[in-house]
C-alpha cells in the first residue's frame, strides 16, 4: 500500500513555540516575552480598522497599491520595488520558495531567529549555522561557511534574541563578500528601534542580491494583524509577486497598515520611549550584577551565572505574575530575554530581578 508522505525536510521542522500569554494563578499577567509595543498601535490604526469593518464583503485590492505608496513615502523607497505580505514571515517565505529546493543551503547563525531553519527545511534545503562571536554575527563566519550549494543567507539586524547588531561598514563587508548568486536576506524586524539606521534600504540599492524585510508587528503595533513588507531589486520583487497569493491581505489589514505607516507621531513617540527604557532596563540590570549586552531593539537579554540562576530568576518573574521569554532553544541557556515595557512594567520587573539577585547575594 502506498503511504501518503510530504516532501523531504517537513518532518524534520521543529514546530515555533511563540512567547507565553497566560499565568497559572494570575489573572492579570505583564507579557513582556513577545516584544509586543507597550504602547499598542495607532489611535489612526484603530480607527481604520473599524472603519474597514464596513466592507468586509468586499475583496481587497491585489496589487496593495496604496500601502505600497504609503512604506515608499514615509521611508523614501521605490513603491514597485515593495512588496507585502502576511507578516514579514511570509516575504521570507517567498524569498525561500523562489530561491531555495532539495539540495540547496542556506546559511543561519547561532542565535539566529528560529523560523530561518523552519523555512529551509519547508523547501528541501539544509539550514548551515554558522557561529557568532560573543553574540553577534561574525561576518567572516558567514562568508567561509559559504559553498557552491549555498542559495539564501539569512541576517537579522538588529538580531533576535541577541539585540546586537552590525554596523554599515560590517554589513556591507558581507555583501560585498557574498557570491552574486546567493541572496542575502537582512531582516529589519526591529530596525526602527535604531536611530538614523535605514533597516538595509540603502545596502538593497547598492547590491542586487540583497533584499530587505520589515513587519508592523513591532513598533507599528500590529502583531495581532500579521502585516510585513520586503524591498528588492525589480528582478527580485517580480519573482516573488509570481508566487504571492493574490488576495493574501485583507481590507482590514491594508487600511489598518497605511494609518499606521503614516502615523509618524506616534512611531516616534514609541521609538522614544523604547530607547529611554531599554537604556534604563540595561543599566539597572548591570548594576545589579545580571551581564546585559547593547541592545538596539525592543528587548533586553539579561545574562545570569548559569542556566539554573535563569531558570530560578523566571521563576521569580512568573510569581510577581510577568512573562518573560526563555530562550535555551537558541543556544542562550543562561538568559532571559525581557521585552522593553513602559515605565511602569520596567519598574516591576527591575524590582523584582532586584529582589530576586539580593536574595542569591544573602543567600
């Protein structure tokens, strides 16, 4: 008898554990372990959220012209050259079906974001991960590791769970030393939480091979909507649109998006009060003894003695009712990485930690 199988590699994929919601015990619970903004979204994103309500009967547009227009606006981009998608997970996705099958490689790196792997394996390909230095991308690394089997590089920048990040001069060093065949992808997840930084733009204008990708699930607030973008070279983005499903946005989430890419205001308000607390979180956590690297992000990876110190310090957390993400799967065991809240849930969670370390230094 024949036996129904999928195609090589699915079986493989570990299923993505995404970050706790709910406390045993607790009915109101402080989740700072999905870098969700602390802010939520735009009023403006609201708003044209309900007001799409309206016309739920009616399909979206397919070509996403208006929010297209919109990200090219507000970040000085070419339209044709955007692309939209279900998250930017989804961008990824295109980037991995269109580029990578049975056979092929495609590069990650140590503390790498985890979808990576999960997206090679889905096409066939052999995910290679390559090690950082100290936490953060080793350029040199990632170029050796290259072979002739290898199609996709994957960067995230600044880096999940790490926070770190590579500079201009390093990201165009490991552009400039990739083979014109392989695509490098710079996964700008987090890049409006770095001042001045343009998410990769500027390195997709230098080097055909390199496409960039960005959601508004993080400073945009929209995690709950799955929205995302990439920007490529023409050659690229017409690829991709070959394989994107027509309708794979609704109304509701291109309305919602456009409000709250043109929401400049309150971008930069939140942005603002995520560098003010990220650099307070950093360094409360320093003095208190917990080894805190530079975080550019939305999140702050608190180090601790050993893994048993992190397992006993989220559990703290989780008796002062706050979720925070553990973060073993990704080679970290001794860390616990802590979304960026608002004044009031950083103070929470610096008093508790400061409670939880004077406890270990009496102990």
């Amino acid at each position: 008898m024949t036996q129904i199988t999928p195609q090589p590699g699915i079986m493989q994929i570990a299923l993505y554990v995404s970050g706790e919601s709910r406390l045993a015990g607790h009915d109101e619970v402080l989740k700072l372990s999905s870098n969700e903004n602390p802010l939520g979204c735009s009023p403006r994103a609201t708003a044209a959220f309900a007001e799409a309500s309206a016309s739920l009967h009616r399909y979206p547009s397919t070509d996403h012209a208006s929010l297209r227009q919109a990200i090219g606006a507000v970040h000085g981009l070419d339209p044709d050259r955007i692309i939209c998608g279900v998250g930017s997970d989804e961008v990824l996705q295109f980037v991995t079906q269109a580029y990578a099958g049975t056979g092929d490689e495609i590069i990650t790196t140590q503390h790498g974001f985890s979808m990576y792997p999960i997206l090679a394996r889905m096409v066939g390909a052999t995910p290679v991960t390559v090690p950082e230095a100290q936490r953060r991308i080793d350029v040199d690394a990632v170029l050796e590791a290259v072979t002739p089997r290898t199609r996709i590089v994957f960067l995230a920048n600044p880096a999940n769970p790490t926070g770190t990040m590579l500079d201009g001069d390093e990201l165009d060093r490991l552009a400039a030393g990739l083979p014109a065949g392989v695509i490098l992808v710079h996964d700008g997840a987090y890049a409006e939480f770095v001042a001045g930084f343009d998410g990769g733009a500027s390195l997709v204008d230098r080097y055909p091979n390199v496409v960039m990708t960005r959601t508004f699930s993080k400073i945009h607030g929209l995690g709950g909507l799955r929205i995302g973008w990439g920007y490529a070279g023409r050659a690229i983005i017409d690829v991709l649109n070959r394989i994107r499903q027509p309708f794979n946005l609704s109304s509701a989430q291109l309305a919602t998006a456009e409000a709250a890419i043109r929401d400049s205001g309150f971008t930069a308000r939140c942005a603002d009060l995520n560098a003010r607390m990220r650099s307070r979180m950093r360094e409360s956590l320093i003095q208190m003894g917990i080894a805190c690297d530079e975080s550019f992000a939305n999140f702050v990876l608190a180090r601790f003695a050993s893994p048993a110190e992190a397992e006993a310090a989220d559990a703290a957390l989780r008796e002062a009712g706050i979720l925070v993400r553990r973060v073993a799967g990704y080679e970290l065991p001794c860390a616990l990485r802590i979304t960026v809240g608002d004044e009031a849930a950083c103070a929470r969670v610096l008093e508790t930690l400061g409670g939880f370390m004077a406890g270990r230094a009496g102990a």
